[in-house]
C-alpha cells in the first residue's frame, strides 16, 4: 500500500490491475454511447470546455451500478 500511495504521489498516477469487471465496463459503455444522441438533441447540451466534447456521467440507477466501479467509504 505505501508502495503505491509513494508512486502515485510522485508519477501522480497509479495503474491497479484486475479491479474493474470488464464486462461492466462494457455495459455502461452501451449505456453512454446510447444516451448521446439525447444529450446532443437538449438545447442546453453541456459541452466540456469547448463544442463538441460533451460532459456526460454515467447513470447513477440500476442497473447499471456496479460494486467494483462505485467507490464506498
């Protein structure tokens, strides 16, 4: 742990394999892809510091959380 807390402390990164299920992944994803055009069609589309990269977070509802993607205190 130490080891990791030194190294992202100095790279300001740390890479954790095998954590995240890919299959989760893949279903939020979908998810996200599928809510695009929503979200370009909204007369209030919320771009990202400039026009065309459009600020989007994933769906906070089932069934689409996942334990090993949601951080828990």
């Amino acid at each position: 742990m130490q080891k990791t807390l030194d190294d992202f402390n100095s790279d300001g990164f740390v890479v954790l394999e095998d954590v995240l299920d890919p299959a989760h992944c893949e279903v939020l994803c979908e998810k996200m892809l599928a809510d695009v055009d929503a979200i370009l069609k909204r007369p209030d589309v919320p771009f990202n510091f400039n026009k065309g990269n459009i600020q989007q977070a994933p769906p906070p509802f089932a069934p689409y959380l996942f334990e090993d993607i949601l951080f828990k205190v």
